[in-house]
C-alpha cells in the first residue's frame, strides 16, 4: 500500500508538472501574439490571460510583463526559452553536421530567415521597450551579445574545417555575420525597403557567401 501510495503522489505530481508547463506555454504564446501585433505598450496583463484562457492571476505566476516580453522573444526565436548554446538546439545541430560549406550557408540562412519571420515583430517591440525599461534595455544588450556567441559558436566549426575567408580578423566576421542576420536587418530590409521574404534570403545568402566564407564550389 505504501508502494502505491508513493506512485500516485509520484504520477500526480508529474501531472501537475506537465500542466503547469502547458500552461505556460499557452501564456508565452499568447503574450508572443499580442506583444508582437499590439506592441509592449498597449498588451496588457489581463489582455494576455483572455488570449491564453487562464486567469490574470495565473499570468502574474508566470513572471511580470517584462519577463514575459522576454520569454516571448527567445520562444519565437528558437522555439525555447533560457537555451544558452545553440549547439545544444535542432538548429545548431543541422548546422554542425553541414558536410559542405555551400551546405552551411543554405542551413544557416534559411534557419536565419525563419527565426527572423517569427521573431522580427516581437524584437521590434523589444527595442522599443528598453528605452523605457531598465530590465528590458539591460536583456536586450544581454541578447545581443548572445547572438553574437551563438554565431562565434558555429563559425569556429566552420573556421576549423577551413570554410571561412582568412583575410580578415576572425572577430570580424564574427560581427558580420551577427548584422547581416541581425532582426535589424531583417526589419529594414523587408519592412523599409518593401523587399520580400525571398529577395530578402537570397541576398542574406549571397552576402554570407561573399563576405564570410571561401568562395563556394557550387555543385
């Protein structure tokens, strides 16, 4: 009896966990939506407990407007959140596993693209938070400086199997690849200058190509 009364707390809690983790998921999500098409300003707590079908009480447990916002930006950007090596992700993986440098550049700026679709808007927000947010203008340096870890991290593979132009400093291809793949970018190129998501990745990929690694053998 002991045994079994052990297994039900055991499945009840897991139980629980998982709720839990759909219901932040469901908060994240519907936070994502919202800041992205009403901006930081205007989505509200309760506006995102309506959205996600749980009470404004369960959106306070999940952190503050902020933290959300946060959240929000690194589930659109990656499908996760608090991932720190994107070495560690699907994505990175893809990458690492490139048996070509034609190859790499395809992966990465199609993984680019799609990230920058999903994200742009909610980065958009972001940036526009931070000037009056101390905590969100402090994670948006934060997140800057990890995307440019996040490139360092899968460049030097490619450094290593000698793909990338070496007539530059590595550091700076580092940054270059960091801009051009940047939501900034993405964002001028695609909202500004009105240019598709396909003109858009066929210029990111000819950029890469030209600036970043050896001169491709094309197959």
């Amino acid at each position: 009896m002991a045994q079994e009364s052990i297994s039900r707390r055991g499945y009840r809690s897991e139980l629980r966990q998982r709720q839990a983790e759909e219901t932040r998921s469901r908060v994240v999500a519907a936070a994502a939506e919202l800041f992205a098409a009403d901006g930081y300003a205007r989505t509200t707590l309760a506006k995102i407990a309506a959205a996600a079908g749980v009470s404004t009480e369960t959106v306070q447990g999940q952190g503050s407007k902020a933290e959300l916002l946060i959240a929000a930006v690194e589930y659109a950007a990656v499908g996760v959140s608090d991932e720190k090596n994107i070495l560690n992700l699907d994505v990175g993986r893809r990458m690492q596993a490139a048996s070509s440098p034609a190859e790499a550049v395809d992966i990465s700026v199609a993984a680019q693209t799609e990230a920058n679709q999903r994200s742009a808007a909610l980065s958009l927000a972001l940036i526009g938070a931070a000037g009056g947010d101390p905590e969100l203008d402090r994670y948006l340096s934060e997140l800057v400086a990890s995307v440019t870890r996040q490139n360092r991290r899968i460049l030097e593979i490619f450094r290593d199997r000698g793909w990338l132009r070496e007539d530059m400093p590595f550091d700076d291809l580092v940054e270059t690849a960091a801009v051009l793949a940047s939501a900034e970018t993405f964002l001028r190129i695609t909202r500004r200058d009105g240019w598709s998501v396909e003109r858009y990745q066929a210029w990111l990929r000819r950029m890469t190509t030209q600036i970043v690694f050896l001169p491709l053998q094309e197959d």
